[in-house]
C-alpha cells in the first residue's frame, strides 16, 4: 500500500525539523562543537516553554549527546519588582500560576527520568555555576529587549568558562524558516502576512516532536542542586496579596501546569470547539471561548499541539469549518504579534510606537486609578477591569474595549494600561500585550479601532447581566437603563437604590455618544450566516481554509 499523501508529507516535514534543528539559523548565539558527543553537561533553560511535549530544548543535539543534563528553572527576582508605571511586575495571579506550571514541569520530569533543578536567583548568577566549564546551555529563543539583555549577561557569564548559550525557536505555530518572508520583513498589517501564509499551499504546521527519552540528569551525582520552589512570600508578596484568592464568579478556575493544559485543550476540543465562532465574544462561563491563552503563554501548551489535535478533531467530525479555523485564525495572530516584535525591536514598547507618531498623552494619576479598580462610572469598562482585578482573566471583547476606552476616551499613555496588563492578566505574552497595546493607541499604522463603550455593552451585554456580575451595585436596574445609570433621572436612581455619585461612581468623564438600542432591539449587530452578514455591505474579508474559503466580517 503506498502512503497517504498526508502521511509522506509528515515525513518530509519531520525530516527538515531535525535538519533545522541543526542548522545555523537555530543555533543563535555561540556555534556548536561539532560533535553532539563532545559536550559532557548540557543544562536545559526552562523559561517561557514550561512543558515536556513538543519542546525543542530537548531535542537540540547538544541535548541528546551530553553525558549529564540538567533541567533548570530559575524565578528572578527582578521579575518581581515594582516597575517605573507602578505596578508589580509580575502580579499575584500570574506568579502563582507560574508557580504552579514550574511545580508541574518538575513531576513531569521525574516521570521521564529526570527532574528539575529550581533556584531563586539572577540567571546570569545562578546558570554559570550550574553549567560549569566546557557546558552548554539551552534555551528556547526569546525576541524582546528585556530577554535579549538577560541572554547577553548569562552568555558573558558562560563564556568566563569555557561554556555557551545556545538558543532554539519554539514559541510559534509557524517556524520562521518555513513562511515565505524573513521576520525582518514582515509585511504588515496582519491580513497581508495571512494571506501571503494562506496563499502558499507548501507553508505547513510542523509536526510534533516526539517526547524525550530517559534524561541523563545530574542529579544522581549532586542531589544538592535541585533545590526548592520560593514560596510566595519569598518572592515578595504580602499576606494579604497571598490571601487573594480567585472570584468564583470567574470563568474558569485557571491552574498552572502542562497537565491542566492537556486536560483544558481536550475539554474545549470535545465540548466547545463545535461553536467557537459564534461565542467567542462571549463574557460569561468556561466555553465561549478556547481559553488556551494563559498555558500558551507560559509555554505549558504547544501551539502547534493545539493545531494537531483541532486536525484530528476535524477527521473525526468531517473537516474544517469556519468555527475550527477561527481558531487556528487567532494562533496565527499570535504569531503575528510575536513577528512584530522582531521586526520593529524597541520601538513596540516607545511612547510614539513604531510608526513614531507624537500624541499628547495624558498621565493624571486619579484616572488611572479609576480605570484600573473598574471604578470609571462606564459599567462596560468597570464590570471587565473589576473581572481582571480579582481574576486575572478578562475577554478579549473585554480587552479591545477597556484598551480604547483608556487611550482614545481617557487619552493616558498606553503605557500605563500594558504595565497593569503584564501585572495581572495569567496569560501575559510580552508580545501580544505590547503589541495589542501599541496598535490600539494607533501608533502602528494599522486601522485603528475606537470603540463606542455604549453601543460595545449594547450589542454584546444586551440584558446587562454580565455588568450586574461584577457591579453589583447596579443589580436592580433595568436593561435600559444599567449600560448608562447616570442618565435615570435622581427620582428612579433613589427607586432603584443606585444613586450616582453615591452607590455607584459618575462617569470620570462624558462618553462621547450614548447608544440606545430602539424598540427592534440592537440594529448595530451583525448577523453572520453562510458567510454573509444581514446588512452588511460589502464582499467581506476571504479568508483561505485548506478545502474552502470563508468570509467573514
């Protein structure tokens, strides 16, 4: 029987994976000694890739030739700091799930014959010592100024004995050595870098790699390395930051770790993937949308395993829908984001953005406040900021509209919102946050989106019951009245129990224009089905499925 041509092209791929895994474009910083066999102490580098499966540290041939490995995470100190906009770093959310996450590597490690060496410590101190001399450590491949200081510092540190830093890239659903441009060049905006992808049938997902074999861990020989995860408290929190535990009217219990991961992405694929398109601009409950984003950040989850496994859904289910490629859609702006960030360096994180585009920002420290204890007088924004204040998490309707209303209503720096945004939301990726953040502000030449706070909470909370949610104090208004409670006159604020100024704050600021649906209901919502939207003029945007097209808005 002759192979399928799916299957022949599985091989094909795998085969340029192991050769890339050895080519110069791989190997960035430092060259390799030549024989994988000549390196005596490989150390892996858990950094952002806090997984077993589909992680290409274990694969690089440093790797699978040393005599000893050892697996290291190393939770710094600076991660943890306060930053010059004011925010802790790194929040109480997202410590611990990363805590959590490092806890789980580490039984999936014993599992495989190995184990986890975890420090509290500078990289740059901590790895040297650990790798000794004639080593080499391995690293996933990071892309922004931050970790591409921190890679400088530890491989000064490495070569003082005869050691090297070797990076490897594994963030992104596509490798940067099979899309038909450099990253350098990435055509912008991101319709154009889809449809160049879309276009190129030869451009493929990878497959898996396979999951490592028996480690040979240096631990045997110096059980004294493996050291133990700091405890909250000595990565700085309060016992008050540490007693804030997660809102149970949040949408998803969220748990670090590449186990929870696995278990989450079959989950979804089994009961929520069917319909993703048409809720994923939900507010409420565990699946209206994949909710894959706090692992994929954290490198717990492979994008490309959230590939094969929605293909192997897709088999089963008779093939690709729209609902199934929209969300191979979002992974591909993921990478995007990442690209971006490539492309334009340090300027994704200037004041004027990579288009350099002056703007007089303001930074009046009471509107700050306001927008991020959800304490705006606009429920729309308040009800999402109070959700990301005592969850972590917020949608990403939610983000859009909290981002535009910060930048263009309140017209403060950009700045300040990624700062409160890396603090606490669980599924911070630097590049996504910054790269979202800067092309809200307009300041990417892309199309800027302003939305309207009213007609947003109009057309996606219509009834209002995701702002009663996390307002409580507007619980007894009508739907009418509870996306704009200062325009009830003071006799039904009184009725009501909701006096503005009193139970629940005025509005910082005017919204520009206040929308109330009419009689028919919300006439701003569009309807998509079979590929056309009720009232919508114009063909739509074609989107390049493998067997079909699908247009959409």
């Amino acid at each position: 029987m002759q192979p399928s041509r799916s299957a022949t092209a599985a091989v094909i791929s795998t085969i340029l994976f192991l050769i890339t895994l050895v080519s110069p474009s791989n190997l960035r910083v430092g060259t390799d000694r030549g024989k994988a066999g000549q390196v005596k102490h490989a150390v892996l580098w858990f950094r952002n890739d806090l997984r077993v499966h589909d992680n290409a540290i274990f694969h690089h041939p440093a790797v699978r030739g040393a005599e000893k490995v050892t697996p290291v995470f190393v939770f710094d100190p600076r991660q943890f700091e306060k930053t010059p906009f004011g925010s802790r770093k790194t929040g109480i959310f997202r410590a611990r799930f990363l805590k959590e996450s490092v806890e789980d590597l580490k039984r999936n490690l014993k599992a495989a014959g190995s184990d986890l060496a975890i420090f509290h410590s500078k990289p740059e101190d901590i790895l040297p010592k650990v790798a000794g001399r004639d080593s080499v450590v391995v690293c996933q491949e990071e892309v922004t100024s931050e970790e591409l200081r921190l890679d400088t510092k530890v491989d000064e540190e490495l070569k003082q004995r005869d050691s090297k830093l070797v990076k490897v890239w594994g963030p992104s659903l596509y490798h940067p050595d099979d899309i038909p441009f450099d990253m350098e060049s990435l055509p912008e905006p991101f319709t154009a870098m889809r449809n160049q992808i879309e276009k190129k049938a030869e451009v493929e997902i990878r497959p898996l790699l396979p999951d490592p074999k028996l480690l040979r861990p240096e631990f045997k020989d110096n059980p004294g390395l493996l050291g133990e995860s700091p405890s909250l408290e000595d990565l700085g929190f309060t016992s008050d930051e540490i007693g804030q535990t997660e809102d149970k009217r949040g949408v998803l219990p969220f748990k670090g770790g590449e186990t929870e991961a696995l278990k989450r992405l079959s989950y979804f694929t089994r009961t929520g993937l069917k319909t993703y398109k048409s809720t994923r601009n939900g507010l409420i409950g565990e699946n209206y949308s994949s909710k894959y984003s706090p692992w994929l950040a954290n490198g717990c989850l492979s994008p490309r395993m959230v590939y094969w496994k929605t293909r192997e859904y897709e088999e089963k289910t008779g093939g690709q829908t729209v609902h199934t490629y929209w969300l191979i859609f979002e992974l591909l702006w993921r990478d995007y984001m990442r690209f971006f960030c490539v492309k334009h360096g340090n300027a994704v994180f200037h004041l004027n953005g990579p288009r350099g585009r002056p703007r007089n920002w303001n930074r009046d420290s009471k509107l700050i406040r306001a927008w991020k204890e959800g304490n705006t007088g606009v429920p729309w924004v308040d009800a999402n900021m109070r959700e990301l204040r005592r969850t972590g998490f917020m949608s990403n309707r939610g983000r859009q509209n909290v981002a535009s209303y910060l930048v263009h209503d309140l017209g403060v720096d950009w700045r300040f919102g990624a700062d409160h945004f890396e603090s606490l939301l669980l599924d911070h990726d630097v590049c996504s946050n910054y790269g979202n953040w800067v092309a809200a502000a307009g300041l990417t030449g892309g199309r800027i989106n302003r939305f309207n706070m009213s007609k947003q909470a109009s057309d996606y909370d219509k009834q209002g019951d995701y702002v009663k949610l996390w307002c409580p104090e507007l619980k007894g208004l009508p739907a009418k009245s509870v996306h704009h409670p200062w325009l009830m006159s003071s006799g039904d604020q009184r009725a009501m129990g909701c006096v503005i100024g009193q139970d629940y704050p005025a509005p910082v600021k005017p919204l520009r224009k206040v929308f109330v649906p009419n009689r028919n209901g919300n006439e701003g919502r569009k309807d998509f089905k079979k590929g056309k939207a009720k009232g919508f003029r114009g063909k739509g945007r074609v989107h390049r499925g493998r067997n079909r097209d699908f247009i959409t808005n």
